[in-house]
C-alpha cells in the first residue's frame, strides 16, 4: 500500500476527509478548548494544554520506521536542489531533526521547557545549533517538510493500529495545526498551513504530482542508509525492515524516479513487518515506545540548560 493509493476520498490515510453528515465540520466554529486550526497569528501557550489526540500518536516511536518515505519525499520537491546551500543529506536530516523535536517538545514538554523554546526561537536563537538549517529554507520547502511529517505518520499509525475514526482524524490535523502556529515562522511560513485537513490533502496530491528525482536527491538516497544509527531509541535495529517498508509506501512515480521497484520480495517482507507489528508492539511498554521522543526532549533539555 503506496502513499498515493487511495480508496474513495481517501487521501493517504484510509479516513476520509469529508464529513460523514451534511455539514462540513471544519465550517463549524471550534468548541471550547478546541484549537482553531485557522489562527497563526496569535500562539497562546495554553492552547498546547489540552492535546488529546496528537499525544497518542506522536509518543510512538515505531512511527520512525517511516522516517525514510518522508525524507525521500523532501528530497524530490524541486525546490530542495535548487535552494540548498550545502550537502542535500545534511540540509534534510538537520531540518528534520530539529523539526521533530521543537514538535516534541510543544506536545510533551512541561509549560517551562515549552516557553523556553518559544522564547528562544522569537528571539532567533533557537536552542538546537542544528536547527539554523531550518531559516534558510524557502518557505514551500519548509511546508513540504511539515507536510511529509504530518502525512507519513498518520498513515504509519494506521497501518499499526489501524484506522481512526473521521472525528479524531479531524481533531488530530486540529492539534498538530496549532503547535504549527506557535512554530510560526521557525519552522513554517506565517499561512502557508492548509486551513483545512480536506485542503490539505488537495495540497498534498499537487504536490506529489509535481515532485520529480533529481540527481541531487539520488545522492541523497543513496547517503540516507548510513544515516539510520542517527535514529533514536532502538529503531537502528529496525534496519533491515526500513528498506522494504520505504519502498511499498513511497507513491509509485516518486519510488520509480529512485530506482527503487516494489517486488514480490519487498511486498513480502513489508507485510511480513506489519503483520508482526500490529499484535506485537501495542503491548510493549510504553516507556519503550516512547523512548525516541525522550531522546529528542533530552538533547533539547540539554540545549535549553546549557
């Protein structure tokens, strides 16, 4: 099952992004406590106090294996080659690491650590040296980026834990939309977020259209693998499963542009791997699964007391 394989209004997760009554929720005003996924403008650190879903779904570390289909991604959009400064692998990995943990610490920190980052990134000092990678960027590479991580760990949760309901899709996309805005314009352009889970996905179809495989990003390909000790708490392990995972979920035109082919042998091992996943890892401690996101939080900590 590749990114792009869609059933009915799906887009890359299997829950639909249109209401199943006649009235369009995201139309509706937000409810009490619910964050307004269309106001960037004003962060208001106690919006990040009442996360329900996005915790639930961030906290797993497995969602790493996917780490490869978004990376790949990024390198494809024409922009990444054309504006990149540096080494292509560098200027990736170094955006996505800082990235993922600036949205590791807004959904798990405490209210100190989280106003601690924010007040650092205003001032243009974010904490993570890596992470003055992100500014330069332009801003549609920086919204690709956000975008690939959204889409690739919504989707790779759903093949482990299988699909969720329309509502908490909804109030996921709500969520990470609001620790976007606090991120506002470190890690996205101020308005560049779609509005809307369904304006997202329309997004995300353009774009997939429009990627195309530079030499650029091949070498990035070819360099990625021996990235993989980078990844935090264990997934390094998971190695020998990254490849055929990457392969069967990258959209056919974009795993083509690679070089990569989908085989009987991959599509037996990525199912092989999910089959396995899906009993196996819901039941392991959750202080395991959630070991790569304390990794992040740790090294931010770090930062932040130096």
């Amino acid at each position: 099952m590749a990114l792009n394989e869609k059933g009915g209004d799906d887009q890359i997760s299997p829950i639909s992004s249109h209401a199943p009554s006649p009235a369009p929720q995201e139309t509706q005003s937000p409810a009490p406590g619910q964050p307004n996924t269309k106001d960037f403008n004003h962060p208001n650190l106690a919006a990040l106090d009442d996360l329900q879903v996005l915790p639930k779904i961030l906290r797993e570390g497995i969602l790493f294996v996917a780490s490869g289909p978004a990376l790949l991604l990024q390198a494809a959009k024409p922009s990444a080659s054309q504006t990149s400064n540096s080494n292509l692998t560098t200027e990736l990995t170094t955006a996505f690491h800082a990235t993922i943990t600036y949205i590791a610490c807004l959904v798990f920190g405490t209210r100190e650590e989280k106003a601690a980052l924010l007040g650092r990134i205003r001032l243009g000092q974010p904490p993570l040296l890596t992470s003055q990678g992100l500014t330069r960027q332009d801003a549609d590479s920086q919204l690709w980026l956000v975008a690939t991580l959204y889409a690739t760990a919504t989707d790779f949760y759903q093949r482990i834990y299988g699909t969720v309901d329309y509502p908490t899709a909804e109030a996921g996309f709500a969520e990470f939309s609001t620790v976007l805005r606090h991120l506002t314009p470190t890690v996205l352009a101020q308005g560049s977020w779609p509005s809307s889970r369904n304006q997202f996905w329309k997004y995300w179809d353009e774009q997939i259209e429009g990627l195309r495989v530079s030499d650029e990003a091949q070498r990035f390909a070819a360099e990625l693998p021996s990235r993989v000790n980078e990844l935090p708490g264990g997934i390094s392990y998971l190695k020998p499963l990254l490849r055929p995972v990457t392969i069967e979920m990258l959209p056919e035109k974009v795993r083509e542009g690679y070089g990569l082919q989908s085989t009987a042998g991959t599509r037996t091992m990525y199912s092989t791997t999910i089959g396995l996943l899906k009993p196996c890892y819901p039941v392991l401690p959750k202080t395991w699964r959630s070991s790569p996101v304390k990794y992040y939080l740790e090294e931010l900590r770090n930062q932040i007391n130096a």
